[in-house]
C-alpha cells in the first residue's frame, strides 16, 4: 500500500472518530448525553452501574419497556406528543414507576395526562435556615423509611400532595416567593413544605420532585443526592431517562435508526464496500490481482 494511501486512510479514520464524539453528545439541560454541569450523564451512569440502563428517544421505546420492572425519568419535560401521552399513560397504567423532575414547566401537564393528584405549585421556594451556599439552594430532607438523608436543590418549587405520601421535605423555615422578591412576606407562609412524593396511579407509581437540577452533573455529589436517586429508582432492574421531546445527538439518533432498520443496515454495509473498493482499487494487492486474472 502507497504511503499516500495509508495517509488518506489515517485521516478519513481520524475525522469519523472525531466526528462521532462530537455528535454523540449535547448541551441540552437534563441530557443523559451532556456531560457539561447541567446534564444527566452521571445520573445515566449512576443508573448504568447498578441497573439496565436506556435513553429513550421515541414514544415507541417506551411501548417496549417492561413497566413492572422499570422506573421511566422524565425532566422538565416539554409539550407531549399524543403518541407521547399515550405511551406514558400506557406505562403507568401497566405498572411502571414514572418520575417527573420539574419547577416550573409543563410537569402538572404530564401528572395530568397519567392521572396522577399531585400538582407542582410553580412558586419558587427558598430557605434562610436550611441551605447549601445561599437560599436559593435549599437542603430538603428525605422522610422515606428509616432514612437519615438530606438532598440540595436548585431554586425549586414545592407541591401540592393530595392522596400520596411525602418522601421528603424543606426545611421549617421554607417559604413560598409569591411576589418573587427574594424576600418572605406577611402573606407568604412559612414551614416545611413537600418536595418530593409518590402515588399510587393504576398498577403503577408516579414519583414527583420538585426540582429537576437535583440530579444534574453539578449537583449529584452534593449531600446525599446520589443516594437518594437509589431511593427514586425503587427495586426496578431497568432506568429509563425518557428524552422524546428534547434535541437529541445526530449520531445516537443515526444509530438507533440503523440499528432498527434493517433496510438501512443493508445499505451502510454496501456503502462501506463501495467506499472499500474505491480506496484500495489502486493498491499492490489490487494490481495483483489483476495481473494474475490476465495470466
């Protein structure tokens, strides 16, 4: 093989490396694929190491799960599709444990969909006895079981418990900022208020928290959060971390493309051969053989 050939192959290997890096993450917030401070790849390896762990990209992925065996995160979600919506409620309705991470977005959209009671109120929480650096990083504490652990939050909100049980709570000294002025006023309560809780919907659990930077990069190492993700999952096998409606890598969505056509299978692989054949057509081996089926 020519020097100039082996170069041209180095460099076409190298970029296609360099490529499928770049592409197979993002910056997105609550990305299992953003490795920067605001994603969810540590959380996804945290899952990884203990339990089968997935991305899912489409509502037909969750229609493939398991719902007993599987607990199906879902942060700051955007506006669901009807397939979506369907597929949630199919998930819950048959078992699985749905957690919804939100603040101030389009979560109590997903609660109702699912028909879970829980609501989250919208309204930022802070706390001036309780907190991690400053007021608007809140420590809560989780009251599941016998557990003695504490959780950091990011400027989160606070729910509305209806028929489920509390699984942690801020501080006694949290108030509601209703006229979002840093500042507690007289008509602004003060106390303990709900911050994660979990219901019963169909044969299956919905998990609320009230924040969903809880388990972002940054976050995760802060006091017992990662312990508490365990708490989340439950005794589920698999975590999913559910991302259909948010912008996913060019080249996970090219993979899992490929990997669920075998039409498009069919064509990588001649492609490749092509691209093959173009690149060594020039080679000794090739000349070769041409010179022996001339013989």
């Amino acid at each position: 093989m020519r020097t100039g050939q082996v170069g041209i192959i180095a460099l076409v290997l190298a970029v296609l490396m360099l490529g499928v890096g770049a592409f197979s993450t993002n910056s997105e917030d609550f990305s299992a694929y953003n490795h920067g401070w605001n994603g969810y790849s540590k959380a996804l390896s945290l899952a990884g190491a203990r339990h089968e762990a997935h991305v899912i990209l489409s509502p037909g992925e969750i229609e493939s799960l398991v719902p007993p065996s599987t607990t199906l995160v879902l942060a700051s979600p955007n506006a669901l599709s009807v397939e979506h919506s369907k597929a949630l409620s199919s998930f819950v309705e048959n078992g699985g444990r749905l957690v919804v991470c939100e603040d101030y977005g389009r979560g109590n959209d997903v609660l109702s969909i699912v028909g879970a009671s829980t609501r989250f109120t919208g309204e930022p929480i802070f706390d001036y006895s309780s907190y991690w650096i400053n007021v608007s990083l809140p420590v809560a504490e989780v009251v599941e079981g016998n557990s003695s652990m504490h959780i950091v939050l990011n400027y989160p909100t606070s729910l509305l418990v209806k028929s489920g049980e509390v699984l942690a709570y801020t501080g006694s000294f949290a108030f509601a900022d209703i006229e979002h002025d840093y500042e507690m006023a007289l008509l602004e309560h003060r106390g303990r208020v709900p911050i994660v809780a979990i219901e019963d919907v169909g044969r299956g659990e919905v998990v609320c928290i009230a924040d969903p930077s809880v388990f972002i990069n940054a976050m995760l190492p802060m006091a017992n959060n990662s312990e508490f993700f365990e708490v989340v999952v439950g005794n589920r096998s698999i975590v999913a971390f559910d991302q259909c409606e948010q912008p996913n890598p060019p080249m996970v969505v090219l993979r899992r493309a490929i990997m669920s056509s075998p039409m498009l299978q069919l064509l990588l692989l001649v492609m490749c051969l092509v691209g093959t054949v173009c690149v060594f057509k020039r080679n000794d081996i090739y000349d070769v053989a041409k010179r022996y089926i001339k013989r």
